[in-house]
C-alpha cells in the first residue's frame, strides 16, 4: 500500500507557495529590461495577451493534470496516457537541469548580501563580479572552457543552499515547502514593497520609470516583441516545468482551482510590474547621479544588472547598505522559493517510481544535483556554462515541453474537454470555451511558431559569440540529455504499478 498523498495545508499554504515558485529572480531581473527593451509601455499589450491566452490556459492545464490525476509530472502524465509519461521525465530533467545552475545564482545573492553591509564591491562593480568574486578565466583561444578551479567564494555560499534545500525537501510538502513560504512570500514583500517605495523617492527616479513606461507603438508590431512577450510570461508563471502539475497534486480532493489559479497568475504579475518600477527609478538615480540619460545606461538585465549595475548604484545611495541587503535578500527569498519548486518536481517524481522515501529522494537527488552545481558552476568559467545551459533549457526545452503538452492533449487525445469539466467540477469561477480555443488552438499555433524561430535563430546566429563546439555541447547537447534521460526513465520499471487508478468523477 503506498503511503497516503501528502497535502498541502490548505487554501492559503498552496497559494502562497504556487506564487513563491512562480515570484523568482525572472520577476526582478528579467520582467524590467525586457519590458523596457520590447517598446515599454505598449509591451503592455503583448504581455496581457500572452498572459490571458497561454499563461493562465495552461496554467489552468497543468492544475486540471495534477488534480485530476493526482501525480507528479511523470505519474500523472502516465495516467492520462501511457506513452505520456514520457513528457513528464522530460519536465523532471528540465527541472533538474535548471535547479544544477538556478542555486548558484541564489549562492551569488547570498554572498552579495554579505558584501552590502560594507559595501564591498569598491568602485569598479564589474571588476569585481566578474575579477574578484567570479574569477573568472578568459576563453577561447588557447584557454581553456571548462576548468576545475573552484572559486571558494562561491562554494561555500552554495553548499550552504544545497544544505538548506535537502532539508526543507526532507521535510515534507505541508512542513517544509509550505513553511519556507508562509514565512519567505510575506517577508519578500515587506522587504522589496521597502525597497520599491525608498527607490521612488530618489532623485531622477521620474526619469527612469519615464524610460519604462514611455510606450514605443511601432514595437507592437515586431514579432520578436510578441514572441519575448510569451516567453516571459511561459518563464515567469512556472507554466510547462510540472511544477503546477505537481503542486496541484497535493490539494484536497474538493479543492477549488481556478479562483486560486487567477491569484497566482495576478499575484505573479503584478510583483513583475512593481518590480519594473523598482528597478527603473534605481536606474533613473544612477542616471542622475552619472549626469546621463538613462537610455545610456548598460546592464540592464540578468546577472549584469543584479550584480553590476546594482552594486553601483547602492554604493551611491545615502545608506545605501541597507538599500543592498534588501534587494540581495529579496533575491535570496525569491529565488530559494523558486528552487524548492524545481526540486519538489524532481523529488516527487522519484519517490512515485521508485518507492523512495522522502528523506531518501531529497538527499540523494539534493547530493548529485549539488555535485553538479558545485562542479560545474562554481569554478571560474561556471558563468559561460551557465549562460549557455539557461538559454537552451528555457528557450527549446520549457517551449517544446509546451507544445507537446497542448498538441498531445488538445489534438491526438482530445481530452481538452474532459480537463475543462474537471476544472468546473470543483472550482468556483467557471472556465468556458474560450479556455479550450486556447488550448487547442491559439497555443500550438503560437508556440510552434515561438519554438521554431527559436531554434532557427540558435542555429543561424549561434549564442553570444562563443564556439559553436561549446554551443553544440553544451545547449544541444543539454537538449539530446533530456531527451535521453527522459526515454530511459519512462523505461525502467515501476515498484508499485500505478495503472490501477481512476480518476475523480466530476
Ligand atoms: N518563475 C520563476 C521566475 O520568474 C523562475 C522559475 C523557472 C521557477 C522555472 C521555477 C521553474 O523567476
Ligand atoms: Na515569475
């Protein structure tokens, strides 16, 4: 007899913590500079639309997946069709990719943390993130691409996190995950609600929400704003990783899904909107204090923005440590909330197919994928690697999972409608046949059309300049693992043979 399903407290604990996957570092660094890049306030358009016709679509999908068949990605997927399994391993292998190289950056923030109570980063921030602390090698030439001299101040940072992660995971859904985020999701926002308003009332703030919100019309009709449009919004909602699929899994048989859903999904963009403006008076201040304008500046996403631009701007700011340690720590509960989700995914999967325990799941998935990070990342060209690794497991991985998904369910099994009546069995507000067009129609036109000059442009373009033998290794061949990976897992055998299940009526 398998163990009862473990549950999530209840209607409060599985919200908060579906927005503390969904709230991660794509909320903070990405949503602003993409906004700001893709025709500032006419982005607006595009992103609503990507938001009510795929985001919450298949958002909705993946609860009606996870509820109904009452299984991580893998299981479930199986109990809607055999040879779906697959896809789930498929998501589990996403996850796992991911969550390798989404810790380092968490480590990254934690070491920032530290260095903002004494503001050391000096004046030369590049130098430092990528000199001192990253120690970065030169490639290319005769370089070398991968190394194996570790960085220890990164290492311990990470460790520390792999330490923290294995111990929330053995701890249960209910007692660990949950917990991490009644007590993280309130917190993050005190602190960054603190650091959007201070933010606000710099001088030359104006000017840089002016810089976001000025609305660039002629963008709108620019395929790549609409194609970067979905792809934030695929990113940040967590949507086609088996994350919802899993966390819906863990709710009570008579749960509500879509009112829950729709506070999620809001919840999630409306932090990504707050947080553009956060960012963008920061940038109006340190294009204030540069005596530039702010559509000068550099750095304006990623890694560069949080760990470059960022520092700089602190360092100019009257007690700017406070101002650093609120937004290193934000990055930190974000980001940690995030990374308890990915693993949840893979945890979840391998207790399922091969009887683990929870404790055996999360130490022994927490110890590889730690090894991993720490070897692969936490060296001088971790960076590279990890640049390369996230561009192909987000840009080809998430979107092809996506479009299976909504190809397999909507088209070749046409099981739309039966999703679409378990929704409305146990949720309040109605889902109507709007949500079925979108599934079956306007999402796989959309995202096969996404994935397709994606993968044109990945091949045509190659990635940032570096070696195409790397890109082939390291993006690709990442592509090719998963795919590996998830044909070998669905292959090997279950302990308990879950084919005996039937679903709740509606
Ligand atoms: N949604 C998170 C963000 O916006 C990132 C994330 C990606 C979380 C993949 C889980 C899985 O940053
Ligand atoms: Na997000």
């Amino acid at each position: 007899e398998p163990a009862k399903r473990e549950e999530f407290s209840g209607q409060l604990g599985f919200i908060l913590s579906a927005v503390g996957s969904a709230v991660g570092l794509g909320n903070i660094w990405r949503f602003p500079g993409v906004a700001y890049e893709n025709g500032g306030g006419a982005f607006i358009v595009p992103y609503l639309v990507a938001l009510l016709t795929a985001g919450i679509p298949i958002l909705f999908l993946d609860y009606a997946v996870g509820h109904r068949f009452r299984g991580s990605a893998p299981l479930a997927l199986r109990r809607v069709k055999r040879w779906l399994e697959g896809l789930g391993w498929f998501q589990v292998a996403i996850c796992f990719a991911i969550a390798v190289y989404y810790a380092v950056i968490i480590a990254w923030a934690l070491s920032y943390f530290v260095y903002s109570f004494g503001l050391q980063w000096g004046d030369d921030t590049a130098g430092f993130f990528t000199g001192t602390y990253l120690q970065l090698a030169d490639v290319g030439g005769a370089d070398p691409w991968f190394t194996l001299d570790f960085v220890p101040a990164v290492l311990i940072p990470l460790v520390l996190v792999w330490a923290a992660t294995i111990v929330v995971l053995a701890a249960g859904v209910a007692k660990g995950l949950e917990k991490v985020n009644v007590i993280f999701m309130p917190l993050l926002l005190l602190a960054f609600g603190t650091l959007v308003v201070r933010a606000l009332f710099l001088p030359g703030a104006v000017d840089g929400l002016d810089a976001l919100f000025t609305p660039d019309w002629g963008a709108m009709l620019d395929p790549n704003v609409w194609i970067a449009a979905y792809s934030q919004i695929f990113f940040s909602l967590s949507i086609a990783f088996g994350i919802m699929i899993t966390y819906a899994s863990y709710r009570k048989r008579r749960a509500n899904l879509t009112s829950p859903g729709f506070v999620v999904a809001f919840a999630n963009s409306g932090f990504e909107v707050f947080a553009g403006l956060g960012v963008f008076a920061a940038l109006g201040f340190l294009a204030h204090e540069q005596g530039v304008a702010v559509g000068e500046l550099e750095g304006l996403t990623g890694p560069i923005l949080a760990f470059v631009t960022f520092p700089a701007i602190v360092s100019q700011m009257p007690i700017g440590w406070l101002f650093g340690a609120l937004f290193f720590g934000s990055l930190v509960m974000a980001g940690y909330t995030s990374l308890l989700s990915i693993l949840q995914v893979v945890s979840a999967s391998f207790q399922e197919k091969f009887g683990w325990t929870r404790r055996q799941a999360a130490l022994r998935i927490g110890v590889v994928a730690g090894i991993l990070s720490v070897t692969a990342f936490s060296t001088t060209t971790g960076l590279i690697a990890l640049d390369t690794v996230d561009q192909w497991a987000n840009n080809i991985g998430i979107v092809a999972s996506a479009v299976i998904t909504t190809v397999v369910i909507g088209w070749v099994l046409r099981r739309t409608e039966e999703m679409r009546f378990h929704l409305n069995g146990v949720s309040t507000i109605q889902v109507g046949r709007w949500w079925s067009f979108c599934i079956v129609v306007l999402g796989p036109v959309v995202l096969t059309a996404m994935l397709v000059s994606r993968i044109v442009t990945l091949i045509t373009e190659g990635y940032e300049g570096y070696a195409s033998w790397y890109l082939n290794l390291m993006g690709w061949g990442t592509v090719a693992l998963f795919v590996v990976a998830a044909l070998v897992l669905s292959l090997m055998r279950w302990r308990v043979v879950p084919d005996d299940f039937v679903a709740w009526p509606t």
